[in-house]
C-alpha cells in the first residue's frame, strides 16, 4: 500500500487494499471545512442507511458500487461520480468489490 503525500502524484487504488470480508477507510485530508477519504469495500459489505448535513461527492475508483438515496438504485462504475445531496438517507451494498474516493464540505 502506497502513502499519498502532499505535492506528491499518487493513485488512489494503490493508496488502499481490499481486506477480506471487510470495509477499510483512509482519510486523505480533514479540514474544519470538510474531508477526503478513500475507501474499499470487499463483496458482500455495505454501509446502513444513513443521512449528512451536507452534500458529498462520491467517486468509483474501481469496480463498481450501488448507492441507495432515498430508495433509488443507483450503480456507479470506475471513473464515474455521484453527488448525494444534503440530508438524503443513503446506504452503500458492495455487490462485488470496490473502491471509492467520498469528498464532504461543511458549509
């Protein structure tokens, strides 16, 4: 697994591994105005509904993911994004394996 420093060009794929049976989370950057984290996700896993304050910007960096928003089924495939809007319920099911890059700013 790669680092990704700052100034420095890196891939998001190689920042982050798949663990088996499992969701793996790295935050890239976290500011009082929002963060950027990177995020695997092994098949079968997932991430119960649930609401934010504020939008954010998801984008697929591998394989491909389904977004719940308020009950709509959306797939999302590498280097494909989304934008869930402020306070829409979503939830995340990994069909198969995925990897994804979550951008949130407060505000």
């Amino acid at each position: 697994m790669a680092k990704a420093e700052k100034g420095k060009v890196f891939s998001a794929n190689e920042t982050i591994d798949y663990a088996d049976g499992g969701v793996v989370s790295k935050e890239l950057i976290h500011t009082d105005a929002g963060s950027v984290t990177l995020f695997s996700f092994d098949a079968g896993q997932g991430l119960s509904e649930h609401s934010a304050p504020f939008d954010a910007l998801i984008s697929v960096t591998d394989g491909e993911m389904a977004l719940y928003v308020e009950g709509r089924k959306n797939i999302i495939r590498a280097g494909e994004s989304f934008i869930i809007p402020s306070g829409a319920r979503h939830s995340v099911k990994a069909e198969s394996r995925f990897k994804m890059l979550i951008t949130m700013i407060r505000g």
